[in-house]
C-alpha cells in the first residue's frame, strides 16, 4: 500500500508557472506508475499526465500538452508536475494517484489507479 500528499498549489495569474509535488510513503514505491488528475467545480475529474515507474513512459493530455512536464525521482519518492504557461481553465484540484496493475504503462484511465491523495488546489486568476 501506498499513501500519496499532494503539495504545491496556490493562487496564481495567467501565464506562470507552478511546480506540484506528489511525496509517497513507502518502500515499493519505484513499483508504481503514477498519474495526475483534476477536478474543476461541477466538472467531472480528468486526465492530466501519467509516468511509468521507471519514467520510460509518459502520457498527457492534449490540453496541457507543451506545456506540463511530469517527471519522477523515485530515490526521493517524488513525482513532480511542473504546470507552465497557466490558464484559467486549469483551475481545479490535483490529485496525484498510484497503480501498479500496468507499472510500464502511464494510463490515463482513472479505473486503473488504485490509491490516491487528497489534493491541492490550483487557482490561475486571468
């Protein structure tokens, strides 16, 4: 098992840039692929990145394509999201999320992920 905090958030403008953490406990988890979701108010949660646990494989959504970059640094048990380019339409809460069912692979499919943390809010004020 494996318990994910999410940390970096804040109230930003449009067009900077904002790093988000994802800091997992335990010792497997270089055994799980790792993937970024978001929820804005009165939407449903969707797919943002996804990266294998080795990094090999990474996955993103066209909408933030270009312009987010995940990355991963399983000696510190960190996925990072480094958000550039912010629009007001990225507003919403991230989650970060774990699933070893397809460790090589970076869904994007939220069924996969099997624990997920308690997220942070992202504000891009235009």
């Amino acid at each position: 098992q494996v318990q994910l905090v999410e940390s970096g958030g804040g109230l930003v403008q449009a067009g900077v840039s904002l790093r988000l953490s994802c800091v997992a406990s335990g010792r497997t988890f270089s055994s799980y692929a790792i993937g970024w979701f978001r929820q804005a108010p009165g939407k449903a949660r969707e797919f943002v990145a996804a990266i294998s646990r080795s990094a090999s494989n990474t996955n993103y959504a066209v909408s933030v394509k270009g312009r987010f970059t995940i990355s991963r640094d399983n000696a510190k048990n960190t996925v990072y999201l480094q958000m550039n380019s912010l629009k007001p339409e990225d507003t919403a809460v991230y989650y970060c999320a774990a699933q070893r069912r397809e460790p090589y692979s970076s869904s994007a499919s939220s069924d996969m992920y099997d624990y997920w943390g308690q997220g942070t809010q992202v504000t891009v004020s235009s």
